[in-house]
C-alpha cells in the first residue's frame, strides 16, 4: 500500500521512533510545531479516526495516554495538546490515523483548540442540536 505512514512501521522510511508496540508506532514529527511534538499511529492502517472500530480507537488511545505521560515526564512539560486531525477538510495531510502530542511550555504564546476552528455559530439551537445527535446513538 502507498502509504507513507505504512512505510514508516514497517522501516522502509526513516523516522525517529520515541516508542513501539504490537499496536501502535510513535515518532517525532518531521515539522514539529514544538519541540518533542510526537506522533501515534496505529500499526494497522486506517484512513481516519472516524474508520477504526471502538475496540482498536480504544487501544490506541490507551498507548496514547502512556505515552503522553512519558513524553511530559521526561521534557518536564506542564502540558500539551493531543488531538487528531480527522479528514481532510480538517487539516489532515497523511492519510492514516494518527494522534498529535503536541509539548506546551509556560510563556510559549500559542493557543488552544478554539483557536483551531473559530467559526462562533449561533448558539440559540443548542437543545435542539443536542436532540438530534442524542437520537442517532
Ligand atoms: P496531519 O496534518 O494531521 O495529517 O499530520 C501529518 C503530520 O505528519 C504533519 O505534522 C507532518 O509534519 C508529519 N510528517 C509528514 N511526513 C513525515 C515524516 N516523513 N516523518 C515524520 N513526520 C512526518
Ligand atoms: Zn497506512
């Protein structure tokens, strides 16, 4: 499969690898937005987060929490950002699950996930938008 993720687990491309299990492949991303900015993906190959059963997004998150952990222990951070960026209209450029872990240190003036997307939609609907997602479970 032509996948550039694929081609890093399996080591047919470089990567600097942070972590590895039989589940998921974690690395330092190329372009980090800060430094120790990390990687999770899984093993197998999904497009998007929206395409993995709850059992594997499950696993993942699991191996994403550990590593977090471990990443912010060892840069001593105070926190960070981890999210996904889920389809391409979102931003997302590989097309393969992954998760951002993005380190945030005191006084590094960035923002957080409002200022991601910041289209401030009414707000007079919220019962009704409730209702209607509350009815497709
Ligand atoms: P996204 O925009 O959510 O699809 O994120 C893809 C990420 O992969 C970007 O942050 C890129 O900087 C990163 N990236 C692309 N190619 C590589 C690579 N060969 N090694 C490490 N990170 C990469
Ligand atoms: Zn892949």
């Amino acid at each position: 499969m032509d996948c550039l993720f694929c081609k890093i687990v399996a080591g047919e491309i470089p990567s600097h690898k942070v972590y590895e299990d039989e589940n998921v492949y974690a690395f330092l991303d190329i372009y980090p937005c800060a430094e120790g900015h990390t990687i999770v993906l899984p093993k197998k190959h999904f497009e998007k987060f929206t395409d993995m059963g709850e059992e594997d997004a499950a696993t993942l998150f699991a191996s994403v929490n550990k590593i977090a952990k471990i990443v912010g222990d060892t840069l001593e951070l105070e926190g960070m950002n981890i999210g996904i960026n889920n389809g391409e209209i979102a931003g997302q450029t590989v097309a393969h699950v992954h998760v951002h872990i993005i380190p945030r240190r005191a006084g590094d003036g960035e923002g957080n996930m409002h200022t991601i997307v910041e289209l401030h939609p009414p707000t007079d609907n919220l019962a009704e938008l409730a209702e209607k997602l509350r009815k497709s479970f």
